[in-house]
C-alpha cells in the first residue's frame, strides 16, 4: 500500500485533481437533488435525509480510492441515478426501513450475479430495448415535472436551459454544472433562495443514522426488481462500455463486486445502490484528466478524496440545497436526466439490426410497449410501473421474437435446395446475402 501511495505521489497532477473536482460537482450539481427530491417527496426527516448523503458520499469515495489504487485505472464508483428517481416514488408508497430491506437484498444478489458472471448472461436475456424502455420510462416523468414547474419558475428555466445548451454545444462535460451555476444566479437574482435554516443535528459535521432493515415481499418486487435491473443494466453496463471505449481493460466481475460490497455495507444509513459511473466516469477517464493514459487513476484517487470530505460535510450540502425550492428542483432533476433520457431513447430507437418476416424491430416495440407501461406510474397488487412495463417488454419481444423464429425457418428451406447463384442475391435491392444470411 505504501509503494502505491507513492506512486500516486509521483504521478499526481493538477489536471488529474482538478478532473476529480469536476467529477464530483457534476454529481451534487445533478444527481444528489434526485435524492434530495426523492427524500422531501418521501417526508424523511432531516436527519435521515443526512445520513443518506453521507453514505452515498463516503462510500463512492471509498470505493472509487479502493479501486482507483488497487487497479491503476480511473475507476469511479457513483449511486445509481435512475434508483433515485425510482425512489421518489418508492418512498410514497414503503417506509423506509422496508426500502433499506430491499437495498440490502438487491446488494447481495448483484454480488452473486456479479461474482458467479451469471450477470452477463441474464442480461443478454432480456433485450436491451427493453432494458432501454423501462430506463426512459422511469426518467421521462420527472422531465415532465420538470416542465411543469417551468410554469412557476419560467426565467430561472428559460437561463437554465440557455446555458445548458449552449454549454453542451462548446463543452459537453460542463453543461450540467454551468446550467446549474445559471440557476442559482437567476435564483438569487429574483429572490427564490429561501433563508438559511439550521443544519440537521445543529452541526455541520454528519452524524449517521442506523436504520434497522425490515424486509416486504411487495417492496421487494415492486422496488427491488426494478432497482436491480436499471442499476446493473442502466448503469453498470454503460460504466463498463464507457472504460472500455477509452481503451482499459479490467475485470468487471471485480469492479462489480466492490460496488455491490460498498452499497450493502452502506445501505443501512440509507445508500440504496453503488454502481459504476458513466457520465462523472468520462471526465476522469479521458485525456482532459492527464494527457498519459497510465496517470489518469490518480483522478479516481483525487475524486474519491473529495467525496469523502464532501459526505463529512453533508449537513452543509444538504442545508444549502434545502434553500432552493421544491420547483426549483425538479427543474434541476429534470434538466439533469435529459443526457441520460437521450441515451436511453436513442438506444431504444437506433437502427434496427433484426426485423421480423412483417418487417418489425421486436427490439423497438417491446421497448416502446415497456416504455409506456412505466411511464404510465401504474400500481397493481402493489406492483409498481418499472416492474410491469418489464414483465409486457419482455412478453411483447418473445411474442414477435417467436414470429422471427418460424420465419427464419421457413426461409431457410427453399434456400438449401435452390442452386440461386450469390450474385442475383445483390441484384435485389432489398435482399442481400449478408441479410440472407441473418434470416
């Protein structure tokens, strides 16, 4: 461990720690007012809501260290975005020792799915439109809450959202903070910053709060399905695509299993997942956080200290944060999903690879069909949307996937026993021997 510190030393930089910095307030510029939402919408007390900061902060710090040293890559850890806005819901409807039940068994399956590699297997299953479907199901909602609480703060939206675009346009990895650096100056401006309460516990130093697991077979499936499948899929596979476009190779299974690890031991003080990063990932991972590639991981290291000091201090983050309004954050929710609502619809809707004998991506509609179904909020025998609109995804894609399967069939027969040559295949403008082939 000593050899490793020094190493770190040796290699550290100014633009590896100022990549970390940025990291970290691109995460409580965004994703941290989804569990402050989610904690108002659920009536947590203050305390509670705290010690919910302070473990999503510490542990992704300590994870992130963990994995940075240990594999000298810019490993970074996040809390799952998308179980966030599933709480918001979530915490209506379940106490919150029941949810904490639920982190805690959602945890100890994703270990056993990530350790035994069973998780890759299980999710080339379910199809990824699917995947894709429920994933923008969960997140188009709060766009649409977003919208409308632009009705009660229509200037704060209209610079928002000016300075979001155009800050995507020159520097795309910028625009959430800039947006959220418009916001507050058009807030302070026009008087919307409320006054300054007391910090939770009259310190601003955290205090963590036990919260004893209870565990419901409801929660469980209505919230623990859908937080295992938008936390390993919707996240995790994202995480491990986005290390692996820049060009690192690791082992997931171990990445996984650290991330699993952290969030149960952290979920009774509120955590409800840790999983691999994309987003903050990207700005460690590329040449902005250090122009040699084998001295990025100090920008894990560097992002991980920061998280760390930034959970001691949550009382303060949460009482500066607790100054703004309810609109107020469910626009900045709002504008901090549309890149991952983007990903997931463009995702869902790209050009499809395999259609059916009538012409149809299975892929497209089951997705669209889950779509709709978890953006409905739709609750049955306490069941809620997520879950539903997964079970009619993943109903839709056999019902037409089972229509491709004879198709297939059937077109293969004349094939073997016609002595077409290849060429009048290329002569058909819409049948080619490649496409042939895949039938």
């Amino acid at each position: 461990m000593v050899h490793r510190l020094a190493g770190a030393w040796r290699d550290t930089s100014f633009s590896a720690w100022n990549a970390g910095l940025i990291a970290v307030f691109i995460s409580f510029a965004g994703p941290m007012a989804l569990i402050l939402q989610a904690a108002e919408t659920g009536g947590l007390d203050p305390a509670t809501t705290v010690s919910w900061v302070w473990a999503a902060s510490v542990c992704t710090g300590i994870v992130t260290m963990i994995m940075s040293m240990q594999m000298r890559l810019p490993m970074i850890a996040a809390w799952s975005i998308p179980g966030s806005v599933l709480l918001i819901s979530g915490l209506q409807r379940y106490d919150i020792t029941d949810l904490v039940g639920v982190y805690i068994l959602v945890g100890a399956v994703s270990v056993i799915l990530s350790v035994t590699g069973v998780f890759s297997k299980l999710i080339e299953f379910i199809p990824s439109g699917v995947t894709n479907g429920v994933l923008a199901g969960i997140l188009l909602p709060i766009c649409f809450r977003a919208v409308t609480a632009s009705q009660q703060m229509a200037i704060m939206a209209a610079v928002m959202l000016i300075a979001f675009f155009t800050t995507r346009r020159l520097a795309p990895l910028f625009a959430v903070p800039a947006a959220m650096g418009a916001g507050i100056i058009a807030l302070v401006i026009s008087g919307g910053i409320g006054a300054r309460p007391a910090p939770a516990g009259g310190s601003y130093f955290a205090q963590p709060v036990w919260i004893t697991p209870s565990f419901d077979i409801t929660a469980l499936v209505s919230i623990g399905v859908p937080l295992l499948l938008v936390t390993m899929a919707g996240q995790n596979l994202p995480g491990i695509d986005m290390m692996r476009s820049f060009g690192y190779r690791f082992k997931a299974r171990t990445a996984l299993t650290a991330c699993n690890i952290g969030g149960i031991l952290f979920a009774p003080f509120g955590l409800h997942s840790a999983n691999l990063a994309t987003v903050t990932g990207i700005v460690c991972a590329g040449p902005e956080a250090h122009p040699a590639r084998r001295s990025r991981y100090v920008a894990g290291i560097a992002a991980g200290t920061l998280y760390i000091v930034a959970g001691i201090f949550a009382p303060a983050i949460v009482m500066v944060m607790t100054m703004v309004s309810g609109a107020a954050l469910a626009l900045i929710s709002g504008l901090v999903l549309l890149p991952a609502l983007n990903t997931a619809l463009t995702t869902l809707l790209r050009k499809p690879e395999v259609k059916t004998a009538a012409g149809y991506n299975p892929g497209i509609e089951a997705g669209i069909v889950a779509l709709v179904v978890t953006a409905s909020d739709i609750n049955v025998v306490g069941i809620t949307a997520p879950c539903w609109g997964l079970a009619a995804g993943i109903l839709v894609y056999a019902m037409l996937g089972s229509r491709l399967a004879r198709h297939s069939k059937t077109s293969q027969r004349p094939a073997a026993t016609q002595k077409t040559p290849a060429t009048k295949f290329s002569q058909n403008p819409h049948v080619t021997t490649a496409g042939r082939k895949s039938l």
